[in-house]
C-alpha cells in the first residue's frame, strides 16, 4: 500500500487503499488527493478496512440519498397513520406499563 500519494487530477472518482501509517505520513496528499483529485482512499490498519476519505461530493450525494430515504420512510408512515390510526398516548403509556 503506497506510502506515496501523488495528487492526481482526475474526473472520475477512484479507490485506492493506504494504511494508517502511510495516510499520517502524507496527510496534506491525502487530503488533496480527495478534494482536488476527487480520489476516494480506504484507511486500513492491519489490512482491515478502517475509515475512508472522500470528498466532499460524495459526502453531499450520500445526505441527498438519506434524505430521499427518510422521506420515503415517512411517507409510508404516514399512509400507515390514514389506514390505521393512532394509538392515544394514555393507552400506549398503559400498554407498555409505564403509567405510574
């Protein structure tokens, strides 16, 4: 796993994994790497993945993608609501033992 990490300008997104050691090493290149190069590095310790730097785009998609999914949960949701109603909240309180 490369202990050299060359910025590189690239378009598309790719993936290279580099260990911990490496990655402190050449932390500026690392960072560079993904907010320049757009370059996604797997963090490794003892050749396990650990962490990972991305940039900040992908980081932007994957809130845009559980936003949508959170959306949707709650859409359902409420639907389930329409159908079935609700339960009031002194008879959940009962049910779960909880009214002291």
């Amino acid at each position: 796993m490369g202990a050299d990490l060359p910025v590189r300008a690239k378009k598309k997104s790719s993936s290279e994994a580099v260990t911990t050691v490496a990655a402190r090493q050449n932390f500026s290149d690392l960072i560079n790497r993904a907010a320049y190069g757009k370059d996604r590095v797997l963090l490794t310790r003892r050749s396990r993945p650990l962490a990972a730097v991305v940039p900040i785009e992908d980081i932007a998609l994957l809130e845009k993608i559980e936003d949508r999914e959170d959306l949707k949960a709650a859409r359902a949701a409420l639907r389930e609501i329409k159908r079935k109603g609700t339960i009031p909240w002194t008879r959940l309180k009962k049910d779960l033992g909880l009214d002291a």
